[in-house]
C-alpha cells in the first residue's frame, strides 16, 4: 500500500502525440513526440507489438512526466505512456473528451 503523498508524487498529465515511429533495431518500442502545451518531449514505449506507430498520432494520452529520463537504444525517453495489461491484449489509455494539453490527473 502506498499513501496519498506517495501518489502525489506522480506528475502524470494529458499530452498529444505530434509524430510516432519505430525505433531502428528494436522490436517493441516506437518514439512518440508528445505536445503537452507548455513543453514537447519524446517518449519511447514499448507498445509496437500491440500497435502501429500511426494509431497513437492525433491522440490525447496520460504520461507520467516526473520520471527520471531513461535511455533505450540510444533515445532518451522523458516519460512513461501509461495503458493496461490484461494479459491478453493492451489497451490504451485516453481521456473520454478531448481535454487541454498538460491537464493534470490527480
């Protein structure tokens, strides 16, 4: 269990993803540019298995953004895309209306 400080510590907010593309020499990860109103960064997931690169452009999605950047195959990701695993399939995360870019959940 974890306490309600804990969770606030996650900085998670709304972003839109301008380009998506499959990272050279890798199998599951693809590079997102991520609009989120005040700051664009890039964010590498590993979601290529369950999805074209193409399904994520134009979608509003949450990313944990106060993660420290971690780099895989060579690009530094600046967040972590957050979907659901039910073991079967992945499912992707949106908000159910279009909502203003960098909106915080909490």
């Amino acid at each position: 269990m974890i306490t309600i400080e804990d969770f606030q510590k996650l900085d998670i907010r709304i972003g839109k993803v301008l380009s998506a593309e499959k990272v050279k020499g890798a199998d599951k990860l693809i590079k997102l540019e991520i609009d989120f109103g005040a700051e664009k960064r890039q964010v590498v997931t590993g979601m290529a298995e369950f999805f074209a690169p193409d399904y994520f452009v134009g979608k509003q999605i949450p990313v944990i953004v106060n993660l420290e950047p971690r780099t895989l195959k060579g690009i530094e990701s600046q967040g972590m895309v957050l979907s659901v695993n039910t073991g079967e399939e992945l499912v992707f995360l949106q908000p159910e209306k279009e909502v203003p870019l960098g909106s915080i959940i909490g």
